[in-house]
C-alpha cells in the first residue's frame, strides 16, 4: 500500500512540475517580448521627437529664407533706385540727395510722404537745411563722388 501511494504521488508530481516549467518557459517568453515591445515603443518615440525637431527647424529655417528673400528685395529696389541715376547728367546736389532719400526710404521701407522723424518735422516747421544740417549732420553727407559711382 505504501508503495502503490507513493509511485501514485511521483506520477502526479511529474507532470505538475513539467506543466510548471512550461508555463514558466512561457512567461519568460511573454516578458522577453513585452521588454522588445517597450524598448521598440520607446525608440520610436525618440525618433518622433527627433523627427519633430527637425521639422521645426525645417519649418524655422523657411521662415528666415521667405524673411531673407523679401529682405534681398528690398535691398535690389534700393540699389536700383540709387542706381537710377544717370551718371553723365549733369545733375545738382539737391537733386542727388532726393534719390538718395528715395534710396533709404525704399530700403528702409518708408513710403512717399510719411513722416519719418525730427527733421521731417523741423522742415515742416520751416527750419532752413543749413540749420537742420547743424542740428543732425549726418542727413545730408552723401558724398557727391560716390552717388555718380
């Protein structure tokens, strides 16, 4: 009887402990697979950051080329307004200074009439230019040689 229990008992055991390794063999697949899982998920969010900065930065940078073309613009209307100027006419110093001024006012982005500062305000007041000159010299020290350039 002690024998026939025991050989029963060994039995049993056996394949308990086999299904037990199995579903451990099992489980350890599941958490091997679910840590690729995460480790994938996880570089794919860096890579998703990545490629999100990146296309900030891409962004960014059409902004500045859009911001340096209209700013290229405006510098070729400059130069062509200051180049405008016929070089062999005989022109006057009044007449240079006004397309310098047409120059600035395009390159700066004034239009035609806008009052721009003090010294539109002091000849609008009937300051002569002599003494608007004294005031503020550096308006009107365009060098004569370098406007028929």
């Amino acid at each position: 009887m002690n024998t026939e229990s025991t050989s029963t008992a060994v039995v049993v055991v056996e394949p308990t402990l086999a299904s037990v390794r199995a579903a451990r063999e099992e489980l350890a697949a599941k958490v091997a697979e679910e840590r690729r899982v995460r480790e994938k998920t996880y570089a794919l969010q860096c890579l998703d950051s990545f490629v999100s900065g990146v296309s900030r930065e891409i962004e960014g940078l059409d902004a500045e080329v859009k911001r340096l073309g209209e700013r290229r613009k405006k510098l070729e209307e400059a130069v062509s307004v200051g180049k405008s100027i016929d070089t062999n006419a005989d022109l006057t110093v009044e007449e240079i200074r006004e397309v310098a001024k047409k120059a600035n006012d395009v390159y700066y982005g004034h239009k035609e009439g806008e009052k721009l500062g003090a010294i539109e305000v002091l000849k609008s007041r009937g300051i002569p230019n002599d003494l608007i000159h004294f005031i503020h010299p550096q308006v009107f020290t365009l060098d004569v040689r370098q406007a028929r350039r």
